[in-house]
C-alpha cells in the first residue's frame, strides 16, 4: 500500500500531512444500477473497466491536523470545519468504543462522460489519528452506469474488502463498528437486499478511538481526488456514538461539522443541522471538481 497525503482546512488554513487510506478489492461480479435504482446490466468490458477504476481508491484519507484562521466561506462557529473530501459529523474524546447510523442508499446522477464516486460511511478514528476502523456503502458513476457496493476496512491492517455488489438507491442500510478491547466488530446490513449484508470481527493494532464519524465521502484514485458523484441528499438517523461508559447521540460529546468545499472555498456537499436529539442529518450535494 502507497503513501498517501491529505489535508484538513479548519477556519481557512490548510496543510498537506500523511493520512488514512484504503484500497479496494473488487469482486468479478460487481452489480449495477441506473440512478432510479432499476438493474441495468452494462457489457462485460463496460463493468471491467468500471472495476479497474476504483481498483486503486482510496478512501477515510483525512488530515491527523488541524489549524485556526479566518472561517472559509459559509462556514461559522467553533465547531464547523472544512474539509477538501469529508462531509458529516464527527466526535471527538477519547475510549470511543462505538458509532452507528442508518441512512436509505442515495441515487447516483450518473453523467455519460464522467468517472466520479461517493462514499458513505461511519468509522472510529480517522479525524485525527493514524488509523481507522470503518464500513459503509460506496457509489461509482462509470460512463453512465451507477454500480453500488458494501465495504469494510482497518486500516493499516488491511485493505478495504467489498462484500455486497448490487446495492441499490432507496436500500435500508444501517451501519456500525463496535469496539471490545482491541477487536472490533463491522457490520452493514441492507434490510432491503440481504444479500449486500455482512458482519465480520478484526483485531486492530494500536488504534486511538479518539474520534467517531458519520461521513460522505469523494475518495481518491492515485493521482488525486475523483469528481464527487452527485448523490443528491443523503440522510443520517439513528446516529449514536459510545464513549467510555457514557452512550449518546453526536450532539451528546463534542462534535464537528464537516463542510466539503474546493480549494477556492466553493462548496461541494453540505450537513444540516442536527435533529431527532442529534441522532439525525442529512448531507446535500452542492457541485463536483
């Protein structure tokens, strides 16, 4: 696995430092959706360059940095921060043992001469630690076709393994990681198509559990960002975190909320305000690079 290097802008000022990532593994029968949802099978050299695409993505690149200055555009308060590929909430403190959220698949608006992505996602660690315990859903706009996945990943341990392929928008998925000493277990399932379900325990390796995340994603390919998929909104309920003996809601610790804007400040994908006693938000699409 290559190095990667990321940066976090927190009220204007960036920098480049080492951070997470993630490469996927793609299985041969990788499934595919318009962006209604409705199966649409693309050619076999069609899905065989869709999955070369994504074979080297990286994703959960965030970084373990994070500096003050002057606000970036549109975003206020203490708390608020920017980020060049994260959107969401994130908690931070320390014993962290816990963090779930469901949320209905968004659709992909898939344009006809445009490779882009989004990822969705909930994970411990990350925000501004060296490693990150993470799963979620994954959406690949390849020339058109919308093709969907379910995936989980420690990281440095391991890569990113794909388990479900014919995720679709509209699926019921819920998601969590859960901590007991050093093991942690990984669980999506998609109440809607079984079959994308899976739950599967790991060992980490001095991991911080400093930060809980709930996050939509424009990972990386190896040369830089892909063009974030526009996903429309994607909506968070049920978001719960778990710190030492204490369990509660985003808004029960402190928390942050992640604006994902370009190097020039325009906004690429938004949170709202937390709702539902801070279990729930949604996070809108704006605009791609």
């Amino acid at each position: 696995m290559s190095k990667r290097f990321h940066r976090m802008l927190m009220a204007g000022c960036a920098a480049a430092v080492p951070a997470l990532g993630i490469l996927i593994a793609v299985p041969s029968t990788a499934g595919a959706s318009t962006a209604a949802g409705t199966p649409n099978p693309p050619g076999a050299r069609a899905a065989a360059l869709a999955r070369e695409a994504i074979r080297h993505l990286s994703i959960g690149q965030h970084a373990t940095d994070q500096g003050a200055g002057q606000a970036p555009r549109g975003v206020t308060g203490p708390t608020n921060v920017s980020s060049n590929n994260w959107s969401g909430y994130a908690d931070t403190g320390s014993r962290v043992s816990k963090v779930s959220a469901r949320w209905k698949e968004p659709a992909g608006r898939c344009g006809t001469d445009v490779i882009s992505m989004a990822a969705f996602w909930v994970g411990i660690d990350g925000l501004k630690s060296s490693s990150v315990e993470q799963d979620g859903t994954l959406i690949e706009c390849y020339l058109g076709t919308e093709y969907a996945y379910t995936w989980w990943e420690m990281y440095p341990t391991n890569s990113v393994q794909t388990v479900g392929s014919a995720v679709r928008s509209g699926d019921s998925i819920t998601a969590s990681v859960t901590r007991s000493g050093s093991r942690y277990a990984l669980k999506v399932a998609d109440a809607t198509h079984p079959a994308n379900s899976f739950s599967t325990t790991r060992t980490g390796s001095g991991d911080a559990n400093s930060s809980a995340e709930w996050i939509a994603e424009a990972p990386s390919g190896p040369a830089a960002e892909y063009p974030l998929t526009d996903f429309g909104t994607w909506r968070v309920s049920n978001a719960a975190v778990t710190e030492g003996p204490r369990s509660g809601t985003v808004s029960s610790f402190r928390d942050d909320k992640i604006t994902m804007t370009d190097v020039l400040g325009t906004t690429e994908a938004a949170p709202g305000p937390l709702g539902s006693g801070g279990s729930a938000f949604s996070v809108a699409w704006r605009s791609s690079l």
